[in-house]
C-alpha cells in the first residue's frame, strides 16, 4: 500500500509540473518568439519562423524607429499611461478608505454606482464622449485621454483597495487618535505606509489595462499628437507590411516596459493578493 501512495504522489507531482509548464509555454512562448524574430532578417522569417537568428543586432529596432514615430508614440504612452495611474490611484486611495471605514447615508448608493460603471460597456458610452469631448475641445488630446484612462481605472481599483483597507486593523487608527493624531495625520503617515502593496497593486492594473488599451485610443484620436503605441502599431502595419523583422522589434518595444514594471513590483502585488488570506 505505501508503494502503491508513493507512486501515486510522484504520478501527481509529474502531471503538476507538466502542467505547469504546459501553460508556461504557452504564455511565454510567443514573446519569446517574438523577441527572437526581432533579430532576424526578412529572408530568415520566411525561410524558417522557428529558427535561430543568425546574429544579434539592433538593425531591426533602428528600423522600426526610422520608418515610424515610435519614440513620439512611446512617448505619449508614458505621458498618459503615467497621469492616469497618478490620478487613480490618488482618488481610489482616498474614496475607498472613506467606504471601507465610516458609514453614512449614501455609502451603498456610491458603491452601486461604482458597480454599475463596470457593467457598462465601452460602446455605450463612446459616442457620449466623442460629442462632449468635441464641444469641450479636448477630442485628440493627451488630456481627453487621460480623463477617460482614469475614470475607467477607478471601479476595479476602487474594490480592490476597499478588500485591502479591510485587512488593517482598526486599532491602529484608534490608537493613534488617541495619541492626538488628526485624521489627515493617521492616513497619510500609518494608513497609506500600510496600503503601500495594494497601491501598488492598482498602480499596476492601472499601467497595464491603459498601456495596451486600443478602442478608446482609437475613437479619441485622429492625428499623431496624441495617439499611443497600441494605435501605433495599427497604424503603421502598412509599413511593416514587407519588413517583418521591425514589426517584431516594434512589438518587443510596446510590450517591455509592461514586463519589466510587473517584475519589478511583483513582490508588493504578491503581498496585496494574499493580505486577504492571512488575515486573522
């Protein structure tokens, strides 16, 4: 019987680990792909798509800044992606410590309403925005899209900081009343050192939902002033068409930085995902 139990558990941990690296290819393989193709010439992607390149260079990447404004576009993205994410997490900090800890009378109301906006498709209310972003005179501008990038950042973040609020003692906030502490004090110098994975966490959501958000980008802009990298490999697949090799740099470009920021803060998004688990 115990032979037949080890057994068992070894049949269990192969199937894991296949498992496991089943799914590990299939979300890693096609950046690695990717990645690879970026080095090689346009002969080597139609001769072979899975080989290796045969040199190391960044002939591709310079393409792929010379025959499209990438920079300009990259630029763009980190001015938007980075202002809306300020503006979000600034409000959802605020707005969801006032619902995780004091009632009044039009909590539930506000948190309908915060639930109802994740309801609501984009499409809805996309030509409501085009006319008043129009008449506003905000249409293809960074800022149009930074007031849109930050409104639809606030419902999930909004939750997912009021779970995180949750998981922080009260006695904290009581004990520092206590000591003369005002209320502007005990958030800004206990609450929020102690919030920090959770901020971190939406921050990251935030970057990442908007940093590769595509119709909005598209329905708000209309030239090069404002449109962002999602758009700007849309765009310029015209250009790319023939030359494979800078389309694939292009697509390393756009997807970098969203890699190297989760990697980067993949410990304090750990720590928010589990606050909930341990508490208690």
């Amino acid at each position: 019987m115990r032979e037949t139990s080890k057994i068992s558990v070894r049949i269990a941990a192969i199937c894991k680990y296949i498992f496991m690296i089943f799914f590990v290819c299939i979300a890693v393989g096609p950046l690695l792909w990717a990645f690879l193709s970026s080095f090689k010439t346009y002969s080597e992607i139609n001769s072979s798509a899975l080989s290796w390149p045969s040199s190391f260079n960044l002939d591709n990447y310079k393409a792929a800044f010379k025959y499209a404004p990438i920079a300009k576009y990259f630029m763009n993205s980190v001015i938007i992606v980075g202002c809306s994410v300020l503006v979000t997490v600034a409000l959802v900090a605020m707005c969801a410590y006032i619902i995780s800890r004091f009632d009044f009378k039009l909590k539930m109301v506000i948190v309908l309403l915060i639930s109802a906006s994740l309801m609501l498709p984009a499409q809805a209310i996309s030509q409501p925005l085009f006319t008043i972003f129009q008449k506003l005179g905000i249409f293809d501008t960074k800022i149009g899209l930074i007031i849109v990038y930050s409104a639809m950042g606030i419902p999930m973040s909004f939750f997912v900081m009021t779970s995180y609020y949750k998981t922080i003692p009260m006695a904290l906030e009581e004990s520092a009343y206590i000591d003369g502490a005002s209320f502007l004090q005990t958030f800004l110098r206990i609450i929020l050192p102690l919030a920090k994975p959770g901020l971190v966490t939406i921050a990251l959501l935030q970057f990442i939902n908007t940093w590769n958000e595509f119709y909005f980008a598209l329905m708000l802009t209309s030239g090069n002033s404002a449109r962002t990298v999602p758009i700007a490999l849309n765009y310029y697949m015209g250009t790319f068409a023939n030359n494979y090799s800078a389309l694939f740099a292009a697509v390393v470009l756009t997807v970098l930085p969203t890699i190297v920021l989760f990697i980067v803060l993949q410990k304090q998004v750990m720590e928010s995902l589990t606050a909930g688990a341990v508490k208690g």
